[in-house]
C-alpha cells in the first residue's frame, strides 16, 4: 500500500487525537482543536467531524489542520510518529484498472450512452425549432432551425429504434451512432468514455471506456496529495458532484495541483 493508503488503514482518527495530547471521552466526543471550544463538540472515530465549525475529515486531514501541514508531510508525520511501514514506490494516488467487463455490459454501456447523447440532442433541436422559427414569410431560415427541419424526424426514430427495437436493431443503431458520431469534442473524448460517475460508496470517480476497461480514481488519495487550501479541497468536491468527467481529464490527463492553484488564486481576487 501506498503512504496514504497505509496510514489510514492504520490509524484511526481518535487514535491520533489522544496520542497528540487532545482528550477523547467514552462516547468519542471531545473539545475541537479547531476552534475556541468550550464543550465537546467534535466527534472523533475513523473520521472526525465538529458539530460547531463544521470541521471534518479523516485521519490525515485531521492532522494537516492540527499541525498546518500539507496532505502528504501530515501523513509522513503519522508514518513516523506511529511506526506504520508503507511503499515509497508507489504513487500517492491510484488510478485502479479492473477487469474488462463483458461484450453485453460494453453494449448496454454504449446503448445507454447512445440514448443519452441523442435524447440531449433531441431536446435542443427541439429548442432551436421554437427558439429560431421565422416570425414571417419573408425571413430568412435560420441554420439551426433548418438544421432541426433536417434532422429531428430522424434522431426520434433513432431513440425509438434504442428503447423498443429487437435486439439486432439496437445493436445496428448503437454502432452506425458510435462510427458517425462528427461532433469534435466528443471525437476525442466521449468516444473513448461511456460513462463516468462517482460513486459514493466507494469514494471513486469510476469510468467505462470504449474498449471494455473500467477505471476507479480514488478521490480521497488525489485530495490528500494535492490540496493545500480549503478552497482547493472546494473546487474538487464540486468537480466530483456536478462534473465527474471533468475532474476524470484533469487526473488523468491535465495537472490538477496547477489547475487548483490557477483557480483559487482567481477565486480569491475575485
């Protein structure tokens, strides 16, 4: 296991707590360190979390916040102070590649991506016919209302072929769609992505490609290793929520500690 990983399945948040001087009662209550705290009011166990500052996290952010240490010298500090034996070799946050799934999941993976792209096409040739209608007989027509004229009859068969044809119908659609897709951006990306979403239970951004490969980006070991501010730790959170696929490119392809910098940075000057 990598330092992140070997950490916090060694310790758990209380643990750290009372072996950094702080007091933990029976039921796991005790006085938030991160503000003026006259009762109890945090709860430390795996995680912590402050009823009154709203504090919260794991054992590792717990500790950047006691001490003011980034991420990564908060978790070589738990390494040392509690023995725990971890491999330098490995990267601090992993992208898990899992078994290839079958050709029927691959296809049911690309018919529900299908039906998705082409329903949200649907809907905006739909808004264009109403939004771009000519107000008289004397206008000129519109490109994106010729465009829906063109071509709205035949995305409605499409969708209609994906939720009620046989089987072969389907599969004769999802491919003609997959090969004809001429929309740039998804030419070099949705193609190459069937669905990406973040799931809750695992704490994972989880991608299905094109080819079958499933991938996992472990959000908590990204977060650890490079959020220095409260408001990166923000921008990434709304990232995973509201945007997956974007936080999926920025791991895997782009330079996030750079990204967040550029962000915050304008965020507070803003």
């Amino acid at each position: 296991m990598n330092l992140f990983e070997s950490v916090k399945s060694s310790i758990t948040t209380r643990e750290a707590a009372e072996h950094y001087g702080i007091h933990v009662g029976r039921s796991g209550m005790c006085r938030c360190p991160f503000h003026n705290d006259r009762t109890p009011s945090m709860k430390a166990d795996e995680r912590f979390h402050c009823f009154g500052c709203q504090a919260d996290g794991d054992v590792i952010s717990f500790t950047s916040r006691l001490f003011d240490l980034s991420p990564k010298d908060a978790a070589l500090k738990l390494a040392s102070d509690f023995g725990i034996a971890y491999d330098e070799h490995l990267p601090l946050y992993i992208v898990r590649k899992h078994p290839e799934i079958s050709k029927e999941e691959r296809f049911q993976h690309q018919a529900s991506y299908c039906f998705s792209e082409l329903a949200a096409y649907r809907n905006q040739l739909v808004q264009w016919q109403e939004q771009y209608a000519p107000q008289s007989p004397d206008d000129d027509l519109h490109p994106r209302f010729l465009e829906a004229l063109h071509h709205l009859d035949d995305v409605e068969y499409q969708l209609d072929v994906l939720q009620y044809g046989t089987d072969q119908e389907r599969q004769e659609a999802v491919q003609e769609y997959m090969q004809n897709q001429t929309k740039p951006q998804e030419v070099t990306t949705m193609r190459k992505i069937l669905s990406c979403e973040f799931n809750l239970d695992t704490a994972c951004v989880e991608l299905c490609l094109d080819d079958g490969t499933l991938l996992s980006i472990y959000c908590t070991a990204v977060e650890n290793e490079v959020v220095n501010s409260m408001y990166q730790r923000s921008e990434l959170d709304w990232l995973i929520y509201n945007d997956p696929l974007a936080y999926a490119e920025l791991i895997l392809n782009g330079d996030p500690e750079q990204y967040l910098k550029a962000v915050t940075a304008k965020s507070l000057f803003d």
